[in-house]
C-alpha cells in the first residue's frame, strides 16, 4: 500500500506536533509517525518526569527544615517511594495523552504508529505501507548515550530513562557523569534517602561552567551529604554481590546497589536509513543541518535532538517556529539567531544563558564581569535559601550582554530579564536602569550590573 501526503513528519516529539498543527491549518496534509510514546522525551523521560521528582525532592528537604521556620512536624519525615513514582508517572501519562488526542483529532493530520524508515529520496516505509511526500521532517529525538567503559557489558546499569521505573529505593545509587542529568538524579535520590557518590571523569563537575560556578554546585551537593569524586580516570565497572563495583584511579572501589550512566546522549538516527534519502550525519551520528534546519536533502528538514543544533526542549520548539516562519510566513529565521540559554534543575537551580565567563575571554575582546553572592540577595535570606552566586559577563565596548549565570534561589526564571535584553539586542544599561519588583532575586540584578569591574 502506498499513500502520499504533502508532509511527513517523523517523531512526535516537542518540534513535530506543533508543526503538524501549522502545516495542517495551512491545508497540507500530514502523516505523523511515531513509533513508541507520543511527547517525546522530554514528556516520558525528561522534563515532566524528572521535574516531578526534583519537586517531590524539594518538599522532602523543605520538610526536613521546617523547625527552622517554625513548622514542627510530630514524627519522623518518611518517604513513600511508590507515591512519588506514581505522581511523576501520572504527570508525563496526561502530557502524553495529551498530545496523541491532539493528533489524532486534528484535521488533515494521519497518524501511524511505527518504525519509519527512508527507502529513497522523500519515501519512508512503515511496516507494510510506503509513504511519500513533498517534504519531511525529522523529529526523531535521541537517547542515552551508553560508554565505552571496561566491563559496561557485564554490568547492570540504569539510565536517566530506565532509572524512572525503579519502584524502590537504591540503598547505594553510584552516577558516572557529573554534569546535568547526573547532578540533578544524584541530589533527588539523596533526598528520598539513598547513599549518592558521583563519579566525574573531569576535573571539575559540570565542565562547560566557570569554575566558580562548578564549585558552588559542588558545595551545595556535598553540603547535603552526595560524595564527589572527580578527576576520575580509569572508570571501570563491574558486577558485585552488593550490586555493582565502580573503580577509579589507582585501584579505589566504589560499590553500590545501582548504577546510574550519564554521561551525555545521541542521537536517535542509526536506523532511518538516512543514506537511502541522501541525509548526510556527522560523525556523532547527528543530522546535518544548515542554519535554516534544511539537510543535505532537497525537501528534509531536521528538527529538535536530531540535528545537533540543542539539547533542550526549548530549543527544539524553537527549531519548529523557524521552520514554520520560513516556509509558511515567508520569513528568513535563522539558527544562528538563537541566544543559547538553559538550566540545571538542582536546588537552589542554575539559570544560564549566552557565554560563561572563559567563553567570553576567548573572543579577546574586553570585559565587564559582575558578582553577587546570594546570601547579600534580600529575597534569599528571606526565604532561608543563600546559597549560590549571581554572575554577569559584558563587553566592555559595546556594552552588550554576553551571558549570565544565576545559580540560587528562583535562578530559573531570573534569568529570563537578562536573556530578553540579550534578545533585544539593548545595552546592559536599559537593565541596569530598570526599576524592578521589591523583593525578588531580579531586583539585585541592577545592582549586580552597577557593581562590575574590568575582568
């Protein structure tokens, strides 16, 4: 059997739906395919599930402090694992139902639950049937990348998908990889009441942060009781009667109950059959893309985790407004536009955006650098939560924003005034002079800007 429709789009990730839905309110038809769950990860695997568990985490240690604010609970504070997996399970179950009800009632919108993969130029199989299409779309999203590691093969190991269908509580949860996914899993789990030790094969956690920035999360882990071992060379796994052994450097051993990987992600583009379309990857395995997300193949287009271009939910909507404002409002959006911003979802969390401060050193041109801890930020001392730091980076000349870090207390949302002027292409000065909220963490951000020095 064979249909042909005037789009394709592969993956019902954060990127694809919406385009589905412009596509389709313009009078294209439009064939979704999906093979597994509807929402993509951030839906099943990342955003909603975990961001769920961090806010079970954070009332767990808000309870732990309440006779510090003058709550006293009778009794000890305990943990009901089967709930809180049940609350985030239920979270990402309405997201996704959510979005495959969209789809499936959308007009003009088919959609096929499958593997899909490319047998020439604009033609994907699916199962028994053959599609074609005047364009298609990739929104195939990616995965948990698995190390090389000497004795990974024989060791059982969870991932930041896999981890979520544990129904108990690690006694020991062991992490390779202090960056993101890790640090955010290592402080969750620690609060539930697990034994958490992150091992870190860099120098210092986080590696792509200053490394005042790197630090500060660092204490902040260790302060609530997480082990941290970075530098960590020679990471070799292997099976134990406790549960699994993590050795590092010369002959130390770590054991544990499980073991969690993660140490970064790929992509899921190893079985499309991209070659028979003419859709060029790079070394990594990601999708090729210009700055219009266009691939090497006339009429494929490339959105979200796939092409390399973003990690983050975020990023992937974005890729969907530039391809939509390009080929349905006759725009001329760019990739390159895009101001980098993101977060780490520890507490307090890590609001980021444009260069971190050796990023910007590196462009050589002269700098303005701005810090404040967040123990002299009213609205943290208030709030009983001072730690981390506020850090701006500007160049000097033209008074532009380079980027920014505010790791405390709501650093998540604060960060947005600084990213809006670096959208807006304003001097700091516009933000500088603005006469913000009392009392918030944005307010110290003037203050912070009126505060920097020559760097």
């Amino acid at each position: 059997m064979s249909r042909h429709f005037d789009a394709i789009i592969i993956g019902a990730g954060q990127a694809g739906p919406p385009l589905a839905g412009r596509l389709t309110e313009a009078g294209r038809t439009v064939a979704m395919i999906e093979r597994k769950l509807f929402g993509g990860t951030c839906v099943n695997t990342g955003c909603m599930p975990t961001k769920t568990l961090v806010a079970s985490a954070y009332a767990a240690r808000l309870a732990r402090r309440g006779s510090e604010y003058g709550v006293v609970f009778p009794g000890q504070i305990s943990i009901d694992m089967a709930t809180v997996k049940a609350r985030a399970d239920a979270v990402s179950s309405r997201a996704r139902t959510g979005v495959e009800t969209w789809l499936r009632g959308m007009a003009g919108c088919t959609v096929i639950q499958g593997h899909a993969r490319f047998t020439a130029p604009r033609t994907v199989q699916v199962g028994e049937e053959t599609l074609t299409a005047d364009e298609v779309y990739i929104n195939a999203g990616g995965r948990a990348s698995v190390p090389d590691l000497p004795g990974v093969d024989r060791t059982p190991y969870l991932t930041n998908s896999s981890i979520l269908a544990l129904e108990g509580l690690p006694d020991h949860l062991v992490i390779v990889g202090g960056s993101y996914i890790g640090l955010e899993f290592a402080q969750m789990y620690r609060r539930f009441g697990a034994e958490v030790t992150v091992v870190e094969k860099g120098a210092h956690l986080i590696g792509r942060e200053d490394e005042e920035i790197s630090e500060a999360v660092r204490d902040i882990l260790t302060a609530e009781g997480v082990k941290i071992h970075t530098g960590a060379e020679c990471i070799r796994l292997s099976p134990h009667e406790q549960g699994v052994s993590v050795g590092v450097n010369d002959g130390a051993e770590i054991v544990g109950s499980h073991l969690l990987l993660a140490v970064g992600r790929r992509p899921n583009t190893d079985d499309l059959g991209l070659d028979a379309a003419g859709v060029k990857t790079d070394a990594r395995g990601y999708i090729q893309v210009d700055d219009t997300l266009a691939t090497s193949a006339a009429g494929v287009w490339a959105l979200g985790d796939c092409n390399g271009r973003g990690a983050f939910t975020h990023t992937a909507y974005d890729d969907f407004e530039i391809v939509a404002a390009n080929r349905l409002d006759g725009a001329a959006r760019r990739v390159s536009q895009r101001i980098t911003a993101y977060a780490l979802y520890i507490d307090p969390p890590l609001g980021r955006v444009g260069l971190s401060e050796a990023e910007a050193r590196k462009t050589g041109r002269p700098l303005l650098v701005g810090r404040r801890a967040m123990s002299q930020v009213g609205r943290a001392i208030e709030k009983g939560e001072t730690q981390g730091l506020m850090k701006v980076v500007v160049d000097a000349e033209t008074r532009q924003i380079l980027g920014g870090a505010i790791l405390g207390v709501g650093g998540d949302e604060a960060i947005h005034g600084v990213i809006d002027i670096m959208n807006a292409g304003a001097p700091y000065t516009t933000l500088q002079q603005a006469v913000p909220i009392h009392p918030t963490v944005s307010e110290l951000i003037p203050t912070l800007l009126g505060e920097m020095k020559p760097a």
